[in-house]
C-alpha cells in the first residue's frame, strides 16, 4: 500500500532531530526529510492545487463577532492536518491572546472570527543552494510557503470586510491581496472597517525576537481591541433605541 506524502510527513516529523546552533535548540518547523516532496508540491503551481472553493472558509466560536483575523493559508496539504484544525491553531494563537493580554485562545476568539485567505496549502519555497543545509547552513531553518499573489487576491475580493469593525491581516503578504497599502502595525480603514497589518504570530518570524516588537505589537493590539469593543457597544446602544 503506497504511503502519502502528507504520511511521511508525520512519520518524519516524529523522527525529525533538533539543529544545534550555538548552544540554541532550533526545531525545523518541517522535518529536511519531506520539505523537498513539499517543494515538489508547490512546483505543480496554483492552476493544479488551488481549491475550487475561492472563498476563505471562516470559522466562527461565537455568533456576532465583529473582528475577523486572515492568516495566509494552511501550514500543509489538508490530510496532514490533524482532525479539527482550525485557522491559526497553536503557538499563533497562543501569542496572539498573549499578546492581547487574555487568559488563552478561548478567550480571543470569542472576539475574533478567523480564516486563512487561501484555503488550500500551495506548497514550500524552494531552498537555494548556498542555505543548504548538507552544506552547514544552520541560520534560517524555515524556507517559507508560496503565497500565489494571484489566487490571494481572487480570494480576497470574496470577502465581506462591511461586516467587521477590525480586520487584522497577519503579514504583507495578505495586505497586498487586499491592496492595503498601510505600512506594519498601522490601519487603513475602508467604509468604516479597520484593516491593520500585523505580523504573522508563528514562530517563524523573526519580528518576535526583539522584545521592543513584542511590546509594540502588545499595545497595538490591545488598542485595536478596546476601540473595537467601544464601537461594538455602540453598534449595540443603537440596536436598542
């Protein structure tokens, strides 16, 4: 019986052993063993992997919500998801609700709806040969996904912005789909929906290691949120008049 590609990759993942740099414990966010089959993935381009579904899928905790939070897409093909993932599941989350100074995720996305503006996995960046890691690279052990532009904005354009009050879009990369031209951590706001860039939450970035950031990105989003609140319980006065 022939093994998937999505198999391997978490029967690699178990195996997969930390980089040592330094005295530092990097753990590759994909196992070296499959990320070439990943790089494979991504050269049969979006015509053969997108997903006829062009609308992001969003998944909402609580009926009501007036904050939506677009991530990229989903970190791998669908079947190597685990059951029941969602959107941002894990560390992202988690950051995210400290950041914004909550308890955990629960809490969070009882504010927030959320999706990832691609819902399918377009596959990994290709390594260039001076990052190969045989070779003693050990700096960046992430390549990052491709993010087809196209598709993205496709997929943006099906989105009902009018609906939410705070809009916050995780990385440049799903700023441009929407043509915000803010720079990071600052809004632009569109028929009254505020579309803040803000950068992704994975571990991946390396926004996250300076504690400066971190303290910007706390109070940014917190501000976002109380003035969120303030319109929601507005929007809520005037339902009752």
């Amino acid at each position: 019986r022939a093994v998937s590609v999505e198999g391997r990759t978490r029967a690699a993942a178990v195996k997969t052993k930390a980089v040592i740099k330094k005295g530092k414990v990097y753990t590759p966010s994909k196992p070296q063993a499959v990320k070439k089959k990943l790089v494979l993935l991504g050269k049969r381009g979006a015509a053969a992997l997108a997903s006829r579904r062009r609308k992001p899928h969003i998944v909402r905790e609580r009926p009501g919500c007036v904050g939506l939070v677009l991530g990229q897409a989903p970190p791998g093909p669908r079947d190597s998801l685990p059951r029941g993932w969602r959107p941002l599941a894990g560390p992202a989350e988690q950051r995210l609700a400290k950041l914004a100074g909550m308890k955990g995720p629960g809490e969070f996305w009882a504010e927030f709806d959320r999706a990832n503006l691609l819902s399918w996995y377009p596959g990994l960046k290709d390594r260039k040969a001076s990052q190969d890691v045989k070779k003693g690279y050990k700096l960046h052990q992430s390549d990052g996904d491709i993010f087809p532009m196209e598709e993205a904005r496709r997929a943006a354009a099906t989105v009902d912005l009018n609906r939410y009050g705070c809009v916050i879009l995780l990385g440049n990369n799903v700023a441009r789909a929407f043509g915000v031209k803010a720079s990071l951590m600052e809004a632009e706001v569109r028929n009254g929906s505020r579309l803040l860039i803000f950068p992704h939450p994975s571990g991946v970035s390396h926004f996250w290691n300076e504690p400066a950031n971190v303290a910007r990105a706390s109070r940014v989003l917190r501000s976002e949120l109380r003035a969120m609140r303030r319109r929601r319980g507005k929007g809520a006065a005037r339902g009752r008049s």
